[in-house]
C-alpha cells in the first residue's frame, strides 16, 4: 500500500544512476530518513550519430543510460517500492535527446516487473559536446534571457543539427533532456513537459516570463514544435501509466529537475549555507535572496551565472566544466602512457595508487590549471603546468597539484570572498569526485574560510525525493 511519507528519487548522470527511497522521520515534519539507495555506472559514450560533428562531439547511449536505470530500480527493496506514492526525477542539465511522439518505447515484463526501454530514441547529446564552436555560436541570435548560450545546450544544438544535419531532425517530433525523457515515458505523455530549471540550462528561455523566447527562434527557423511545455519546479507532470517494478499504476511523478538544484535542494539546510558539488563537473552554488532578479541582458563572459531554483528564486552558480572528468583523463593518459611502453594497467589501480601518492605528498610547488575542457565563459581556454621543477615530477606531486587546481580554478570563477559578501558561513559538499577522492576533500577544506561539511554521492537523487515527500505532505496538511 502506497504511504504518502515515501518516495522515490532518481538521478540520471553524466556518468551514473542513483536512486534513493525517502520516508518522512516520524518525529520531525522537516526531517526525513533514506530507507535505501542505490548507484549504477552507466558507461554510455557514443559515437556521434552525424558525421558532420567531430571529435568535439559527446554523445551517450540511451538505452545503457536506461538499462543502469532499471538495474537500479531492482537493486531497491521491493516492500519499499510497494509503499511509494510519489517519484521525483533529476539529472544532467543542457543536454538533449529526441524521440517519435508515442513511439518513445516499449513496456515489457522484465522477468518479476515490467520495464521500459526506449524504441524511437535519438542519442542524447550532453553538455559536454563541443560542436558548437565560438564562431558558430557568434552566428545565432541574441537571446531573449539573462543567461547566454554555450556549446552542448539544447538550443545550440538543435540550430547545430538544422544547419549540418537537418534530415536527421525530420525523424522525430519530440525533445527534452535524458530525465525529461523518463518523465515522459513513465506517465505515457503526448507532449513532454520540462520544469523552468531544465529549459534555462537548454537556454533561450526567460526565467522572467517563463516563457520560450519563440519569436526570435522561429525568425532563425528554429523548429519551435521541438520545445517541451514548461511548468513549475515541485509540480507534478503526470502519473505513471504501467506499474514498473513494485511502484503501483497511477503513481505520481514530478517534473524533472536540474541535477544542481536537486542537489542543493537536499544539502542546503540553512541560506547562509553554499553547496559544492564535484562529480564530472563542479558547481560551487549560493542562494540568492527572495525577489532578487539577474540583469536581464546575457554575459556569455561572466563566470557567474543565476539559475532559477525553487519559489522562483535563484542560485547564484559557478559552474566549471572540470572536474572529475579532468582526473579522469589524467589516468586515461596514464594508462594510455604504460600501453604505448607495453605495460597493461587497469584505470581504477591507477587512479587508487595515485590518490594514495597524493595523500602521503602533503604539499607541492607545482601548480596545474586544468582547464582541458576550457570553461563556458573562456570556451578556448587550454590547461598548463607551472613551475615544473625536477624535484616535484612523482606522481604524489602531480596529483596534488590537479586536486588542488580544480579547486583553484573555481576559486577563479568564484572568489570565496565573495561568498563572504553574500553571508555564507558554511560550505555543504557532496559528489561522486569527492567522495572518492580524500586529496580533493583536503584541498577544499584548506581552500575555503568557512567550515566544510562533506555529504554524499546520491544527493540529487535524494533531492528529487525530498521535493516529491514535501509536497505530498504539504498536500496532506491542507
């Protein structure tokens, strides 16, 4: 029997699935307990479904994304499942995948449960996909909204793929990000509908109007059909049309959320607190007080930028686009490296014998700016290394050096004194980079004047919950 005090969190990331069940602590309204959860990987790089996009191109596989989805869900105790009364959905923000309206996928008995997997499915193509170059995104128009528009946000990609692929648009009449997508399919729904969070990071929208900003796009011959509908962040998108697993028929799902905001949503106790989220990426996040509104003209050099939260507030963000994915590229050339001298080593010992070099390396000279990705504000920012001496080359010194430039790097984006100025007195930090890492747990802590407490990897997920659990009893109340 579905009990209105539990829910399901789900987040769909660049790198993995999480999911958490959430029960309302019986002895306090505002506290809840995480009855389970759980964490697959979802190795789902792909090759680019257009030719015309490059190297620069990043591109996942939809049906590995929902495959780990659904290893997840089973993986979570079934007399849980059975209770939940309400499923709330986050993920990677920018991104976009496309689909045939009605032909998204296919409910299927998967053994003990049934199952969706996806049929008339594009790729989704990520925020980190580079094709856009600067002079390409130079060419659109001007947006109508205070945030301006990067490579591997929806709309870039979309003017990307009418411009160099537009046969490939014409296969499909339906758009939205991986988690827009599983609302979707969940709740069997003729048209998706995005919560204003996802259709800021999908860029030309205005937070203010809440509303598409049609008549400049569909004066570049944008295909404005494409768009999703746009509702608040906590409204409820639909009910699921099958049973899937032990979750009963008629469940309600939530509009899908920004990973960041579902984030914050669960670590952010008090205002006066900042969030830190170092997963593939980095978001460092503060609140911004209730009525404030960002210039509405877009800086595309500012490394600062406002998304909308809850409430129809916002967070003030720096969001750099290095992070766990820099170290992770630092042990694929280390690897890469020991295969071209005839040597096979597996990544994850290299990446457990270089943080255990580090952690016995307590400080190093060497200074590392890790920009490989560049940043959405310096698009053609490269990464270097200073101050090389002979005597700070081990592998400790070099690791030490790129935890503590990614956190340097934020720094840069994001002066903690300015935090200071917005009266934050602690930092709240979680993700999966971090909690692997105990040399970038190190070097936050050193780096930041205010305490730093450290949360945990499924945050998002328990986010998504959260808001679900507190509408429902909010609903209960009333």
């Amino acid at each position: 029997m579905a009990a209105p005090s539990v829910t399901l969190g789900i987040d769909l990331g660049t790198t993995s699935v999480k999911a958490a069940v959430l029960e309302a602590a019986p002895d306090d309204p505002s506290g809840f307990v995480v009855l389970a959860s759980c964490v697959r990987a979802a190795r789902a790089e792909a090759a680019a479904q257009s030719a015309a996009a490059g190297s620069q191109a990043r591109e996942q596989d939809v049906s590995i994304i929902i495959q780990a989805l659904n290893e997840c869900l089973a993986a979570l105790p079934r007399q849980q499942l059975r209770k939940v009364c309400g499923i709330g959905v986050s993920g990677q923000m920018h991104g976009v995948l496309f689909w045939k309206t009605g032909q998204g996928c296919e409910w299927t008995e998967g053994g003990t449960a049934p199952v969706f997997k996806p049929r008339a499915v594009s790729h989704l193509v990520t925020w980190q996909d580079g094709r856009c170059s600067s002079g390409f995104l130079a060419s659109l128009p001007q947006p109508e909204s205070h945030l301006s528009v990067a490579t591997g946000f929806g709309c870039a990609t979309i003017f990307w793929l009418l411009k160099n692929s537009p046969g490939f648009l014409e296969s499909y009449d339906a758009a939205g990000t991986i988690h827009d997508y599983v609302v979707a399919m969940l709740c069997g729904l003729p048209k998706p509908v995005m919560s204003d969070q996802n259709a800021a990071s999908w860029g030309y929208f205005n937070t203010q109007s809440q509303s598409w900003n049609l008549e400049i796009l569909r004066a570049s011959g944008f295909p404005v059909h494409l768009l999703p509908d746009v509702s608040e962040p906590a409204s409820v998108a639909g009910r699921t049309s099958h049973a899937w697993f032990e979750i009963p028929k008629g469940t309600q799902v939530g509009v899908a959320l920004g990973d960041l905001q579902a984030s914050v949503y669960s670590c952010m106790a008090q205002r006066t607190d900042a969030v830190l989220n170092i997963s593939t990426s980095v978001q460092l996040a503060a609140s911004m007080p209730s009525g404030f509104q960002p210039a509405q003209a877009p800086d595309p050099e500012a490394p600062v930028a406002y998304f909308p939260y809850f409430g129809r507030t916002y967070l003030a963000v720096a969001a750099s686009l290095n992070g766990g994915n820099v170290l992770a590229t630092f042990v694929h050339m280390l690897v890469q490296w020991m295969a071209d001298l005839g040597l096979e080593v597996e990544e994850s010992t290299v990446y457990a014998r270089m943080i255990q070099a580090a952690a016995q390396q307590r400080d190093t000279r060497l200074t590392i700016t890790p920009t490989v990705l560049g940043e959405r504000h310096l698009p053609d920012q490269l990464a270097s290394v200073t101050r090389i001496s002979s005597s700070d080359l081990s592998l400790g010194h070099v690791t030490r050096a790129l935890c503590r430039g990614i956190v340097q790097n934020l720094h840069s984006m994001l002066p903690f004194q300015q935090l200071k100025e917005w009266g934050v007195e602690r930092v709240v930090s979680s993700g999966s980079a971090l909690s692997r890492n105990e040399v970038l747990r190190e070097e936050v802590q050193k780096a930041f004047p205010f305490p730093v407490s450290f949360g945990q990897d499924v945050d998002a997920a328990v986010g998504a919950a959260l808001v679900m659990l507190q509408r429902n009893l909010n609903q209960k109340k009333s």
